[in-house]
C-alpha cells in the first residue's frame, strides 16, 4: 500500500489482510513495538521517527527479511508503509525474485495534502495494538478507547501537526517517486482516498478480482 502518512493506507491494508487471510506487515507498527518493549531495533528507531524521519534503509530491510522469512508470510502478505524509498523498492523486488515471488499490486491510496494535514490532527491510536481510529471519520465506540481490546486510544507522537509537515515533506521527496517505479513496472492502481472507507475498499476489492 503506498500513500501519504494519514491517506488511510493502514486502514485498508488491515481490511484486504483480513479478507485474505494474510499477514498486514506494517514497518510502522513493527518499530512501535520494537520502541515500545525497548529493543535495540526500537532504541535505533526512535530517534528518527519522532522527527518525522524516515529509519535508515538497512534497518527497515533487516526487520523486512525477517518478517518475511516468518512462516505465515508464505501465503502472501499486505506491506502498509514499505518501501518507503526507491532503494527499499529495489532491494524488496530482488529479495522476492530470488524466492520466485514477486508483488501483485501496489495500491496507491491518493489524498491531497491539505487533507492530510486536517485528518492527522483528529486521528487517533490504540496505545498496545496501534490501530488507528479518526474521531469523526472512524471514531471508535467508546471515545478514547480501542474497540480490539480496551486499551487508551493516544495522539501519537509523529502525528503532532508539525512533524506530519515533516512527514509530508519527506513522503513528497522519498516515497512519492515510489509511484512512478510501480507504474513503470505496470503494478500500480491508484484509488481515491478521500472517498469514505468502505467505499474506497470496494474499489480496491473489485481491482484485486476478489
Ligand atoms: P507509519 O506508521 O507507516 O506512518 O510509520 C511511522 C514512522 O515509522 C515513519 O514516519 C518512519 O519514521 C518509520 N517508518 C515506517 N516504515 C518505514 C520504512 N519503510 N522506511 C523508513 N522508515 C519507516
């Protein structure tokens, strides 16, 4: 899934995985986590995501072999959030060629800036299990609480406003050309993300056949 920090990507990615059956690999999720219980990925990782940076490459490739070398990504799997670099793109199209796989898709989620900028400010996230909620477009049942497992819905820290403008920033002169190297290997659907959720997924549903 590629898109704009905020474009809504984590939310359909976690819907087709769902719908598959398949494993919803989010890089983003994995360095929470790796923060959250201290580890030295997530020490490393910390310093840069609080900026609104992106973790160096070979980092992200570390932590994306293993995850692949994981038994349930035998079937196939959804990547929320990589590559996030031209690079990273390259080095996952070698990686997956070598074990005669490769990407079926990439679902390009397109939302304007300005939108992004209003959606960050209201968005919020579950504390133990990072899913995402919007208090007006996705609220969850009980304000402030996750509808998985109870637990503290938070503004995240890299969704203060003035690190998504550094977010943004960084996705426009990093991630951005990522959309050019799909089309240009005729992998690349784009879906507007600025319709409502299950109106986007419905899209994305008839472009994968399901
Ligand atoms: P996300 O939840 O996908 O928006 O990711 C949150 C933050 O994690 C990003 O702003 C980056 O600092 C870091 N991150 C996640 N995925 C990657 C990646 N593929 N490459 C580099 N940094 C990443």
């Amino acid at each position: 899934m590629l898109g704009a920090p905020g474009a809504g990507k984590g939310t359909q990615a976690k819907l087709i995985a769902d719908m598959y059956n398949i494993p919803h690999i989010s890089t983003g999720d994995i360095f929470r986590t790796s923060i959250e219980n201290e580890t030295l990925l997530g020490v490393k990782a910390k310093e840069y995501m609080n900026q609104g940076l992106l973790v160096p490459d070979e980092l992200v490739l570390e932590l994306i072999a293993d995850r692949l070398s994981q038994a349930d990504a035998k079937e196939g799997f959804v990547f929320d959030g990589f590559p996030r670099t031209i690079p990273q793109a390259e080095s996952l199209t070698k990686t997956l060629n070598k074990i005669n796989s490769g990407i079926d898709l990439a679902i390009d989620v397109s939302v304007p800036d300005e939108n992004i900028v209003k959606r960050m400010a209201g968005r919020r996230a579950c504390t133990k299990c990072g899913a995402t909620y919007h208090i007006v477009y996705n609220p969850p049942k009980v304000e402030g609480i996750c509808d998985i497992d109870g637990s503290e819905l938070i503004l995240r820290p890299d969704d203060e406003p003035e690190t998504v403008l550094k977010r943004l920033s960084v996705y426009h002169e990093q991630t951005k050309p990522l959309i050019e190297y799909y089309k240009n290997s005729n992998l690349l659907v784009t879906v507007d993300g600025t319709l409502a959720i299950e109106d986007i997924f419905n899209t994305i549903v008839k472009v994968l056949g399901a």
